[in-house]
C-alpha cells in the first residue's frame, strides 16, 4: 500500500488580484494595477487625498481644480495632444483605507474607480491598489490609438503608480531629463 503524494504547494495569489467583486467595472474597459510602498498607509492616504499632489506624479494630469462637495475638475493630456476634461465626484471616502469616485454628468469620458491602501501582511509597508474602469472616447477605435500614443489608462496606472512609489519612498522621481536649472550645453567632438 502506498502513501498518496502529498503536495506543499499552496494556492498562493497576490492578495491585489482576489477581491473580484470590486474589479467588474461598468464600463468598456477596466484594469487593476498594484504596488508595494514602504511607507505607512496613513501617511500614503493623506498625500492621495489631497488632489493638488496627484499631478507631481501622473504626467499626464495637467492640473486638477477642486469643486464643492467631493467634486472636482481634472485636465488630461490626450491622445493626439488633445486635452480631456474629467469631472469627478469622491463616492466613498474611508479615512486611511480608501477612496472610490465615478464621472459627474459633465464629464467628457465616463468612469470610475477606487483607491486602496492596504497594511502589507508582512509589515514591509503599504499595498497600494488602484482600479480604473472608463469608456474611451472614440470606442475601440479610440482606444487602440490612445494605447499606441501611450495615452491609455492602463499604461498611465502602472506608471503612476511607479512614480508614486518613487515619490513615496525617495522623496524624488528619477527622470534621465536634464533639470531645467542645470540644462546641459552643446556637445563639441
């Protein structure tokens, strides 16, 4: 008689991706994006919340002016060097953990998404997660154009949230651009 295999294998998934009920969007495309930052979640929630620091980050954010009551007016740099006007209303609001909004009635593109801040199990930090689910302008057509010119929102996440942990745990985003105060001078052979 002998003994059945037995397996260590664990059923192990990133903890980003096991929440499905709050990643089906409403909307045509959607995507889900993670990171793990080594800073306290408060203080990552705190920065987030306030809207004024999110274009120190996203590149694409040309400025974002705070309305009344959980609203506010973003302008985005579009594809085809188009600017897009986001009007947004804050749905949910959990200090230190979460924040979720949707696309007010103006809006120029319907969306919405969340914000999570989550204590990494392990005490290395703070799991950071972000769900974004939007109809793009022109359709599929649109969207395939605003992914070619790197304008879609799914590689505008992932890199936001890079830049974010860069911010976070350096206090700098590194850019391979020369800085404005130091431009570098003609090269002579």
């Amino acid at each position: 008689m002998s003994d059945p295999q037995l397996s260590t294998d664990a059923d192990v998934g990133s903890t980003a991706f096991l929440d499905k009920d709050q990643v089906e969007g409403e909307h045509e495309a959607a995507s889900l994006r993670a990171v793990m930052i080594n800073r306290p979640r408060q203080d990552l929630y705190d920065f987030w919340r306030d809207l004024k620091n999110l274009p120190l980050f996203m590149e694409n954010v040309k400025s974002i002016e705070l309305l009344e009551s959980g609203h506010s007016r973003w302008i985005v740099a579009g594809p085809g060097d188009r600017d897009v006007e986001l009007t947004s209303e804050i749905t949910e609001d959990r200090p230190g953990e979460f924040i979720a909004w949707r696309a007010s009635e103006d809006s120029e593109i319907d969306h919405e998404g969340w914000i999570e801040f989550r204590d990494n199990a392990f005490g290395r930090g703070t799991e950071v997660r972000i769900f974004i689910s939007y109809d793009p302008p022109g359709g599929v057509v649109g969207k395939v154009v605003a992914k070619v010119m790197q304008r879609e929102p799914r590689i505008q996440a992932r890199r936001e949230l890079r830049r974010f942990k860069q911010l976070m745990e350096t206090g700098e985003i590194p850019t391979s651009k020369a800085p404005d105060a130091a431009p570098r001078g003609d090269r002579h052979l």
